[in-house]
C-alpha cells in the first residue's frame, strides 16, 4: 500500500485544487488566495523539505505555486461569465426586435451588448445587419467617438482606413471640426453588419465593408 501512498496524496491535492478553484467565485477573494498560495509553495519547497518528505507531500509545492498562478490569471472569470448572461440584450430586454436572419453568435451577441450600452437599442426598431447606427440608431458626434473606442479596445479592431467624418457629424460646440466634417459631403450608412464583418476580421477595410453590406 506504501508504494501508492505518494499517488494517493497526489491526487488528493489536485481534487482540492480544483475544489478551491470552483468555490472561489469572487474576484477579490481569488486575487488573495492566489497570493497566498503563489508564496506558499516557494516557502514549503525551501524552507519544510524534510516536513514535506517525511509526509510524502512531495508535490504539495508545486500544486500550491500551479493553483496560485490559476487563481491570479482567471480571477474575473466567474464574473464575466455572469455579467454577460444578466445583461446581455437578448436576456435582458426580450421584447426587443431582432431580424431572424440576425446571428447568434457570441461576437454579435457582444456587440449587441456594446450598443445596448453605449447608444441604446430601440425597442420598436427591428434590429437587421442593415440597420445603421448613424441613421437608424442616431449615433453622432460625442457619442459616435466614445461607441468607436469602445469598439477598438473591446474588439481589439484595428480601424485601418476608418474616416469619422465619412459617417459622424463631430461634437456640436467644435466648429472647427464641423467644418472638417462637411468637407466630406453626405453621410454614409454605417451598418451593424459592417461592424460584424470589420470584428470578425479584426481590421477596418472601407471600401470592402460597404460593398459587403450594399450586397
């Protein structure tokens, strides 16, 4: 029996790793453990060698340094999971129009959950891969700038190419940029199903994303 001793114990240890890595839910409380055992395992390994070899716990170590570095690197990960199922549009306002050819995958989903913060979604608009934020959604100016960083950061899209004025007034009170504005001549549509494609493929390509969405 003494020959799988050390097994035994190795695979207490990894069941209470992953234990601890299920019932330490909060963000807070993960960061903590994750230190404690991130130090813990370098101070058993050098300083309680013989405590460790006479117990046969060889591999306790080593699990504690591996289940601190866990815990540190997906210490949001419950949160997010539950911050997307609670406010994600298509849980949260039922009532809203969606197109059924509109797609249901994640990356739609997250950015219906983009716009639904940044601008608002409307209820009595059927939301289409054609509906333009500019035109149909009212997305100008100020707020038009804060949606495309959101977008950038969230996405991590390059805008390559991506004219503002081509599809945004700028803030009212800049004249300056108004005038800037103008120069362009009318507005351009700015789809969703643009915004879909540009985040599927990471890049903003102007001319391709318009011939895209005119199809």
């Amino acid at each position: 029996m003494s020959e799988y001793t050390q097994w035994i114990y190795l695979l207490v240890l990894l069941a209470l790793a992953a234990i601890i890595d299920r019932i330490i839910t909060l963000p807070v409380l993960r960061r903590w453990a994750g230190r404690c055992l991130l130090v813990t395992g370098p101070v058993l390994l050098f300083y309680a060698t013989s405590w460790i070899r006479g117990a046969q716990l060889e591999s306790l170590p080593i699990i504690a340094f591996v289940t601190g570095i866990g815990l540190l690197s997906t210490q949001n990960i419950y949160c997010k999971v539950s911050k997307v199922k609670a406010n994600h549009p298509l849980l949260r306002a039922p009532t809203m129009n969606l197109a059924p050819n509109l797609p249901e995958d994640p990356v739609m989903q997250q950015l219906l959950q983009l716009l639904h913060e940044e601008i608002g979604l409307p209820r009595h608009k059927t939301i289409r891969l054609q509906t333009s934020i500019n035109f149909d959604l009212g997305c100008d100016g100020s707020e038009a700038k804060q949606l495309m960083e959101a977008l950038e950061q969230e996405f991590a899209l390059d805008l390559g190419d991506f004219d503002t004025y081509r599809y945004f007034n700028p803030p009212t009170f800049d004249v300056f940029l108004k005038r800037r504005a103008k120069s362009r001549g009318e507005k351009v549509p700015l789809t969703l199903g643009m915004l879909y494609l540009a985040i599927k493929t990471h890049s903003w390509d102007t001319q391709t994303l318009e011939n895209l969405s005119s199809l």
